[in-house]
C-alpha cells in the first residue's frame, strides 16, 4: 500500500453563496427550490409578522413553520423536531434568525434528510456513528452579526440534562445560500450588537492566533477586524446606520470564513463553561478574555500582525467595559470554580501559544482586572 503524502500546506474551502446587501433578503424568493419548506425561526419574529410575510411569499400550504427555537438549541428538542417534520418531506429550510436558528436549521438539514439514521441524544449520550451522507439545501437570513455561522460547516448543540456542549462540525452542514441584508439587523439592541460583535472578534482574533491559520484565514481575519474597528463605536451609537450594520455583517462573515478554516481556539475553550454554568452569552462569554490573551500573544510578538493594529484592537476591546458586563453573571471566585474544565484540546490546543492550567487561571485573572486582590483565591 502506497503511503498518502500529504503534498500542500494548507488549502481553502468555502461552498455558500452569499448575496449581501440591503434587500438581499428578499432574494430568497428566487433561490428556494421546488417543493415544501421548513421555515426556521425564534417566535419573535412570528409576532414581529415576518412570518407571515414570508407565508405571504412562499404559499401558506407549502410552507412549514417551525418557530420555537430557543438560544442554545438542545439535543432533544431538535430529536423532537425531527421527529415532528420526518414524514413532510421537506424539500428546503428557510433560516431566519440568529446562531441558534441557524444552527438549528442546519442540524435539521441533515438529521430530518437521514431519517434512518441515529438521533442526537443517541450520537452524543451513546457516542453512535454521525456519518449523514445526504441534506436538505439550506437558506441562511442572519438576523444578528456575530456567529458567522451562515458560512460555516459547523453547529453548536446543548445537553442540559447532562450540562455540555457538543460541537458538530461536517461539511454537509453547510448552507447553500447565505443572504446579508443588514436591514434585518437594525433593530438589534445595544447587548446583541455588542456580544455579536464580541463573537465575530473573537472569532477573527482565534483564527489568528491558531496553529492551522493559512494566508486566507489570515487575510479574512485582519479584514474583519478592520471593519469592527471602523463601525463598531458608531454603530452601539447610532443603530441605525445601515452601512456600518452592513460592515458589521461582512465582518461576522469574514471571520466565519477564518475560523471555518481554522477552528476557534483557547477563548472558546474558555467560553464553554461560563456559558454552560453561569448562563453567559456566547459572544461576552468568549469575547471577555480577548484582551488580556491579546496582550499576551502582543508581549510574547508570536504573531507577524503584532504591532500597531492589534494594539488598536486591544484597546478596542479595553474601551467595552466588558468586566461590568460580566459581573451580571458571575464573579472571578464563582468561575475559578470551572478552571479545570476551561481546557479543552481539540480548541486550547489550536493556540499558538502552549497554555496550562495555570495559564489559563492568569487569563481569568486579568480579564477580571483582580491582578493582586485575586491572588491565591483560586
Ligand atoms: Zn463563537
């Protein structure tokens, strides 16, 4: 047998295809196949009417609504819902909404076109096989900048009853088409705009600072972090400003493309338990320890952006007043509870820095900014 050898260094993939720009929404009457569809969405967006809007477009009898979905989509509500749309033979989903009816959608796409397949509660709890060789397209209408996850192969799913999260990452989860409009993003309040911008840094700076970071990652990844930097500040003061809504789509979308490449790293190792034990936003759980890592990497220059841009970035970051954000959920003593569980390998170990126990401890420490007060607390 001949031995495979691996003859690149990296490569680039990305399949979705994206329209952007206000009205893009819209398009999605053009795109979406023959046949009937499962539209995705959270409740609130049933009584804002856009629901029936899109009834309106799509034909009431050929158009399926699934409009529960709850932040952080559970294993057993999506078996439920699976086992709720398996006979309808659906033939596309519609996604409108945030990450987690995007993830939903996704993990519908697959678990609703492999009907003989196991459930999730059987993958994750009964660790069985998750190959899922066919899917159903997907149309992705981000409602939020942040998660990038109109652009990802990934999808975030919860256990509650086990307190865990899992992460699916396979190809066909990929959405067909994604739509920018970033009129569907205007209403967003200060916080979701805040902490969806949190995430898209968060996203763009572990790409950066990754093992796997191609030249492609690195370029989408400066560039999102050039658009946050020039329309974050305006747009929490000014809401409505259509173009920097718009920029602060493309930035959530290009730092998905990054860290589709490279996966996240050690602030979403972080994340995980401040989400799973303290009910901690996503976007503020892993964006609140972006600085005191970004001095690191800065002071240790392991990467060739260090300099004036990334210190613009930390300061940035430094101007959020993210540790009074924080303190809503929970203090540096409550989370030195969870240190042990911050470390997970398939992430942690995607930093380019090699990073302990300890290391992560003085992480938690300066994002607290509790430097001597904290001091043999933990
Ligand atoms: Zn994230």
């Amino acid at each position: 047998m001949v031995d495979r050898v691996r003859a690149y260094r990296w490569f680039h993939h990305n399949p979705v295809q994206v329209y952007a720009g206000a009205g893009a929404f819209r398009q999605f009457c053009q795109l979406v196949p023959e046949g009937r569809s499962l539209f995705v969405t959270s409740g609130g967006f049933t009584t804002r009417g856009l629901t029936e809007k899109i009834l309106a477009q799509l034909g009431a009898d050929d158009t399926i609504v699934h409009d529960r979905v709850r932040p952080n989509p559970d294993l057993d509500d999506l078996d439920d819902a699976t086992a709720e749309y398996r006979d309808a033979k659906i033939a596309s989903i519609l996604a409108l909404g945030g990450g987690s009816v995007l993830d939903t959608a996704k993990i519908l796409s697959v678990t609703l076109a492999n009907r003989t397949r196991s459930s999730l509660a059987e993958i994750f709890r009964q660790g069985r096989n998750r190959k899922w060789p066919e899917k159903i397209p997907v149309i992705a209408l981000p409602t939020t900048a942040g998660t990038g996850a109109e652009v990802t192969s990934f999808a975030t799913v919860w256990d509650r009853i086990g307190k865990q999260k899992f992460s699916l990452d396979n190809s066909q989860l990929f959405p067909r088409y994604a739509l920018l409009d970033p009129c569907l993003t205007l209403t967003l309040s200060y916080r979701e705009t805040l902490y969806g911008a949190l995430d898209t840094m968060s996203h763009a700076l572990e790409s950066l600072w990754n093992r796997k970071r191609t030249p492609v990652s690195q370029a989408l990844a400066v560039q999102s972090l050039r658009h946050v930097n020039d329309a974050l500040r305006d747009v929490l003061e000014e809401p409505g400003s259509v173009n920097k809504r718009a920029q602060m789509q493309y930035a959530s979308m290009l730092a998905g493309l990054a860290i589709n490449q490279t996966r996240t790293a050690i602030a979403h190792s972080m994340s995980y338990p401040l989400t799973t034990y303290f009910d901690v936003p996503h976007g503020l759980a892993c964006g609140f320890s972006l600085s005191s890592i970004l001095r690191l990497v800065n002071a240790l220059g392991v990467l060739p952006e260090s300099g004036p841009f990334l210190r613009t970035i930390e300061e940035l970051l430094d101007s959020l007043g993210l540790e009074d954000e924080m303190s809503g959920y929970a203090s540096y003593e409550e989370v030195s509870g969870v240190i042990d569980r911050m470390y997970t390998p398939a992430r942690a170990g995607n930093f380019i820095v090699d990073i302990d126990r300890n290391g992560i401890e003085s992480i938690l420490k300066e994002s607290f900014r509790c430097r001597s007060s904290c001091r043999g607390t933990a």
